[in-house]
C-alpha cells in the first residue's frame, strides 16, 4: 500500500513538473518570438552584430514569423475595396448585360453587400461589425426595421418580373426581399426573416409575418420570442440561423426551391455577398457536375471572395452602381420603392390584444405619421407609426443582428 502511494505521489510531482515545464517554455518562445520580430522590424542596416547573430541563431524563429507576415499580407489584401475605374465597369457591365439576356434559367445570389445602400452595415467589409469588432472598436446597434428595400432590391424585383431572373438565394435576413415585392415563391430566404416568427407545434407549420422584428429576445438555440400561436397557443419562435445552426424551416429558407434553382441554373449571378458562407452549400454550386456543365458565374463584390477564380467575370464595384448601369443595358424600367404598397402590410398578422406591449421594436408604418389600424378581435387597435416603440423603449439590443455586438462585447470585457 504504502508503495501504491509513494507511486501516485511520484506520478502527480512528475506531471506537475511537466506541466510546468511546458508553461515555462511557452513563455521562452513568447520571448524570443518578440525578440526576433523586434530585430527583424529593423532595417538591415541598422541592426547591431548581435541582433545580426539573433537571427542567425534562430532561423527556424524568423521563417516562422516571416511565414506569418505573409500571411497578415494575404488577408490584409483579400480585405481591401477594389474599384473597377468608369470604363471598366461599363465595359464589364455590357458583358454581363449580354450573360443575363442570353440566360435560360438565371439565378441571383444576395449578401449584406446589397443591404448596405439600407444603412444595414455588412459584417467582413472595412467598417463591417465583424471587422470592427476585431479592432477593438465600439459599433452602435440600430433598429433595422427603419431599413428600406434598396435600388438594387427593387432592380431585382423588376428582373424577375421581366422573367429575366428565375430565382434569388439570399443570406440577408432583413426582409427586404420580400418587402421589395418580389414574390415569396421565387425567394429563398435561407437565414431567415427577422419579421417571420413561426409555430412548429402547428402541423404544417403556421406563419407569422409581423411589422416588427420578432428576434429581439432570441439568439443562438434560443429562438423563442415570448409570444404564443392564437391556434394552439404553441410558442412563436423566429426564423434566423445562426452560425453553428442548421435551417429546416420550409419557409422562408424555401431550401428546396434554392437547389431546384441551383440544378436548373445556367448562369449565377453573386451580389454583395463574401460567400464565405454560401460556399459551404454545395447545392447551390452544382460541384457534383462537370466543370463545362456548371453555370456560368458573374459576381459583383469590392472585395475577394472564395469563388473568383471559378467566375467567368468579376465586377469590383457597388451592388446599386452596377444594377443601375445593368438596367440601362437591359432598358428595364426600375420601379421605386412605395412603402404604401409594401406587401408586408398585406401579409402582415396582427397580435392579440395581450401582445401589443410584448416588444420594444418599432413598428413598420405605411407612411411616415401615419398610424397602422389592426383588427383585433373585433376591435380596431393603433399601433405605434414609424419612429414610436412601445412602452416608451430607446435601446436596441440583442436579436439576430445585435448578437455580433453582444459577441464582440464580452470579448472585450473579458481581455479587460
């Protein structure tokens, strides 16, 4: 016995000792990782012998570092905004002008980049949340409900109406989409909608479009919004994906219609969007096929994206730029954005009487001072116009896009 235990002290002194001898020597190549990088920031000239015999000393150390620079270059490069100048974007344009005339079944991919012109801020651009964040600086939330369908929204509305554009695949979850008026069964929305909350407990499943965004309590795996179905009395939960979650909702992620779409495509067409993320759906790229039968792709982004080498033509500019000049090449009208005939409305669903105070949104109004006028349960309900919130609420926090900002914050906390 007495054995046994001289043996299990032994071991956990050995491995004390060993643990600690690791933490010592990660704090030695902490050191000389500094050292070396402090001495290489100096031009060759001006460095001693014995800096000079540092680096000789530890070449591993500096090719490591030099291994490391490179690679900060290569992001830092794929994270610039390329301009195409006048001409080349006209030039381009007319190219992809000629790519959507001659398309049998052309479907159009959308990402933040085409929400920006909405005041909507992207996530991986220059002033993206996401890039922000990452620099330590503070972004400002906002209620996007204030957000409006944008130039290149409504050119995509006439698109489809032109029959020109058979499908649109989007990532964005601000319903703008929908609120452009395109028509829900050409639209897969695969992130979902912030004004869509839903009742699985429903069979099929029961829908609720709503004036406000209905994520403002949810977040990853927690999707409940507090309010309950008025058919079963099931709880509503939102549509939003998060990252780390995987969509089954038949609408609005409409997958099935993204990838009969993506099957059925000729040419593709990526605006604004980095598709880090959409390259990840192999559906949507028709991989499984060969190389001379896979659409053909045009993508219009200011910055790199993982798909450039596959696209047969890549625009460098502004997604309302680009549209506006598309629409010229085409002679397509582009019709205006009339909030008096947004579909929302029609679509909308009114809450119960009960839930009326049950958010802090602001609600979507017809026209700016005009209050919405809802049925409820025989009774005629105001609700508050463009600009008033109920109970009086200011601050925007949480819900589907608030989340990269709740992210960013802890993370700061806790290095503080």
């Amino acid at each position: 016995m007495e054995e046994e235990a001289d043996a299990a002290v032994s071991s956990r002194t050995e491995r004390k000792a060993l643990e600690k001898a690791k933490i010592l020597q990660r704090e030695s190549d902490r050191k000389l990782l500094r050292l070396v990088g402090r001495v290489l920031k100096k031009p060759e000239a001006e460095r001693s012998e014995e800096e000079a015999a540092v680096l000789l000393l530890h070449r591993d150390t500096v090719e490591e570092l030099c291994r490391r620079q490179v690679r900060r270059n290569v992001l830092k490069r794929k994270q610039e905004e390329v301009y195409d100048d006048a001409d080349e974007l006209k030039s381009k344009v007319k190219q992809l002008a000629v790519a959507v005339e001659q398309a049998k079944h052309l479907v159009v991919y959308t990402g933040a980049g085409i929400s920006t012109a909405a005041s909507i801020p992207d996530y991986r651009g220059p002033n993206g949340v996401w890039t922000q964040l990452q620099k330590g600086r503070t972004v400002g939330s906002s209620d996007l409900s204030k957000a409006e369908p944008t130039l290149t929204h409504m050119c995509i509305r006439a698109l489809r109406k032109e029959q020109l554009v058979k499908h649109v695949v989007s990532q964005n979850c601000d319903g703008l989409h929908l609120r452009s008026g395109l028509p829900r069964h050409v639209l897969s929305e695969l992130h979902g909608n912030m004004f869509i909350e839903v009742c699985t407990s429903c069979s099929p499943v029961r829908e609720f479009v709503r004036l406000f965004d209905v994520t403002e309590r949810t977040s990853l795996h927690r999707h409940g919004t507090g309010r309950r179905c008025s058919h079963c009395g099931g709880e509503l939960r939102d549509t939003i994906v998060h990252f780390g979650e995987r969509g089954t909702l038949e609408q609005p992620l409409n997958w099935k219609g993204a990838a009969d779409a993506a099957e059925m495509a000729d040419v593709i067409l990526c605006l604004g969007s980095s598709l880090k993320v959409l390259k990840k759906y192999a559906c949507l790229w028709c991989m499984n096929k060969p190389a001379s039968k896979r659409p053909k792709l045009y993508i219009v982004n200011l910055q790199w994206t993982p798909k450039d080498d596959l696209a047969v033509l890549k625009i460098h500019g502004k997604c309302d730029d680009v549209m506006s000049l598309l629409m010229e090449e085409l002679n397509v009208q582009v019709p205006a954005y009339d909030r008096a005939e947004d579909p929302i409305f029609s679509l909308a669903t009114s809450l119960l009487q009960e839930e009326v105070q049950s958010h802090s949104r602001e609600v979507i109004a017809p026209l700016d001072g005009q209050e919405v006028i809802a049925p409820l349960d025989g009774q005629e309900v105001r609700l508050p116009a463009s600009g008033e919130q109920p109970g009086g609420a200011t601050a925007v926090q949480g819900g589907w896009f608030g989340r990269g900002y709740g992210k960013g914050r802890k993370k700061k906390k806790k290095a503080a």
